[in-house]
C-alpha cells in the first residue's frame, strides 16, 4: 500500500510541471509581443538595406537616364524606363500576351503575343476593341524626351521557302504587317518610329521590339560637306642603318566626292 500511494503521488506532481512549463512559455511569449509592439522601424537602416540589396541584384547595364517623369507644357514626356512600363502595362491590361521581357532595361524592350489578339481571324484587319490599345501605343511613341526617339519594330511570323528569294506576292502575314502600322501612322505616331517586317517562323507569331535611340546617333547626315575631298596619308619608315634602307615614302589616297545618289533608284544602271 505504500508502494502504491508513492507511484500515485508522483503521477499527481508530473500534471504540475506541465503547468508550471506552459506558464512559462506564455509568459515568454507575451514577452516576444511586448518587444515586436513596442519596437520602431529606423528609416536609415531600411534604406541601407534597400540599397544594398538593389545594388547587388541590379542588371549589369545602365539605365540611359534618370528614372523619373518628365512634365512639359505641350504634354506628358516620358524617360525610358517609365515608357517600358507604360508599354508593358497596356498590353497587359489589353490582350493575351505570352511574355513580356526587358532585354536591356531602357533600351530594349520584346513582347510576344498571338496574332489573333490583335487581328480578326482570316484578315489584316485589327479588332475593333483595340483601338485604345492603338492609341495609347501611339501616345507612348509620342512622348520622348528631347534628344531620345522611342521606336517600334512589328514581326510577325511567316513560313519561308526553300530558296533564297522571298515571295512577291501578297499574303495575309504581309497585309497584317503593312496594316498595322498604316493604323498607327493615322492614329498619330511619327513614321520614322514604325518599322515591320516578317521572320521565319509560325503565321501565328507576332514578336514587337520597343528601342530607345539617340537621335543624333540614328539620324543620317548626307550633307556635302561629308563627301568633301579629303586626303590620307600614310608613311611607312624605314631605318637608314638597315641594308636596302630608303628614306622616308608617302603615299596619298584622293578621296573625290560621291557624285551618284546616296540611295539607288529602281530601274537605274551604275556606270
């Protein structure tokens, strides 16, 4: 009987240090939300830890300018990091695209997409919905900066023959094209930033490229002052100790102007 009632007392003492552990845990937890409700954050040491974090997971090429808007009085102006995004978040909100990615941040920008988001099934011609998808293109190509020209390239995909030559005749992928920067040109967006084109691939393909250019680097300057005549002159020395030595000879290369057409006309025979 003594046995017993010795096992039976330390039974009855083991529920007591379960309540005693459980006490303690809630009062180390009440201590854990006390600290977490009276804790602040210091906006130094998060901007520190932004910083570093945005500089070690930062792409490798630079952006071309300061990543802010520009406000003018003849209308919204956008930098080129902001007119990717404007870009990006039209055709998101507006048709099914399949990927939408940033090659060169700034710079280069490619958007691929179904050919029937954009077309009616079996023509050239664009879904009447999409004209706020045209126009809010336009308005983004519209809105550069001074010195800095947004462009567009549209392809679309065709099947290629065999042989070198490419067909002449016209085919729906060549209607689709030519259609779709004839509206964009009506709509108000400057010719020189639209350019299509067809690649090889499936008909249902559509791959549209966003540049950014400076202008002075894309503009072709064929003013006469550049086909001046020009001399070069290139020495080649040759040391008078040497056996067969001669002294020093030039020689002079004349550049004449160029006096046939920067570009060849059809129909046209060079001499």
């Amino acid at each position: 009987m003594n046995d017993f009632e010795r096992i039976a007392t330390s039974r009855g003492g083991g529920g007591n240090a379960i309540t005693l552990f459980l006490g303690l845990f809630l009062l180390v937890l009440a201590f854990f939300i006390l600290l977490v409700s009276i804790s602040t954050i210091e906006n130094v040491k998060s901007k520190e830890v932004m910083n570093s974090l945005t500089s070690t997971f930062s792409d490798l090429v630079t952006p071309v300018t300061d990543p802010t808007d520009f406000v003018s009085m003849q209308g919204e102006i956008l930098s080129p990091e902001v007119f990717q995004d404007r870009i990006a978040g039209v055709f998101s909100a507006n048709v099914a695209v399949d990927q939408i990615r940033v090659i060169q941040p700034g710079r280069v920008m490619r958007i691929d997409l179904q050919a029937l988001e954009l077309f009616v099934d079996g023509s050239a011609n664009i879904r009447p919905g999409h004209i706020d998808l045209i126009d809010r293109i336009v308005a983004s190509l519209s809105a550069n900066p001074k010195g800095i020209r947004y462009e567009m390239a549209f392809l679309i995909g065709s099947t290629m023959p065999d042989s070198i030559d490419l067909p002449t005749s016209q085919t729906l992928e060549i209607s689709r094209a030519g259609n779709f920067a004839r509206i964009l040109i009506e709509r108000g967006a400057p010719p020189n930033a639209i350019s299509v084109g067809i690649r090889d691939g499936a008909a249902t393909d559509v791959t549209i490229h966003f540049y950014t250019r400076d202008e002075d680097l894309a503009r072709l300057n064929f003013g006469k002052e550049e086909s001046a005549k020009k001399e070069i002159t290139y020495d080649n020395e040759t040391p008078v100790s040497s056996p067969g030595s001669s002294s020093i000879s030039s020689t002079i290369i004349k550049l004449a102007p160029i006096e046939s057409d920067p570009l060849a006309k059809p129909g046209r025979k060079e001499p």
